[in-house]
C-alpha cells in the first residue's frame, strides 16, 4: 500500500533518467528495512540490469523518506522488484 501511494517518486526517478538515456529499460530490485518506528533503515540494491547510477541514487533517497505503519515485534526486511520498460505509442 505504502509502495503504491509513492510509485509516482519512483516514475518520476525513471523518467528523469530516461532524459540521459533515452533507452534505459531493466530490473532493479531494492531491499530495505523497516524499523520499528516505521521508518526505513538501511537501504541497498540486491540485484539491477539497469545500468544508471543516476536512476538507483534516487529511487535509494525516494525510499528512504517513506514512512511505513510500524511493525509489530521486530524490524522488517523487505525486498522490492522494480520494472522499467518504455511504452511505444
């Protein structure tokens, strides 16, 4: 739920880097901690074919400004595939 209401950070990351690099398209998969505040903890990429130190820097500063419900009895590992792919009009 917290992914969704934040996806447009991560387009606008993607759209961004597509100015540079009009062909970008891959996997990116994020995987962060969740603290028991809520907040993200650490934060690092468990595996990309992206190859944009520009695209992962800002989805990295997007995630971690996200604030999730706390959860109950210890940290959250979580592990999040994003996809890019340009849509042919």
């Amino acid at each position: 739920k917290v992914i969704d209401a934040h996806m447009d950070e991560v387009v606008y990351c993607y759209e961004s880097a597509l100015l540079g690099n009009p062909g970008l398209s891959g996997k990116a998969v994020f995987e962060w901690k969740i603290t028991q505040s809520g907040h993200v903890g650490e934060t690092r990429i468990q595996s990309t074919t992206l190859h944009s130190d520009s695209i992962h820097g800002c989805i990295t500063s997007a995630i971690k400004a996200w604030q999730f419900s706390p959860p109950q009895g210890s940290e959250v590992l979580v592990s999040y595939p994003f996809i890019f792919d340009m849509v042919g009009f």
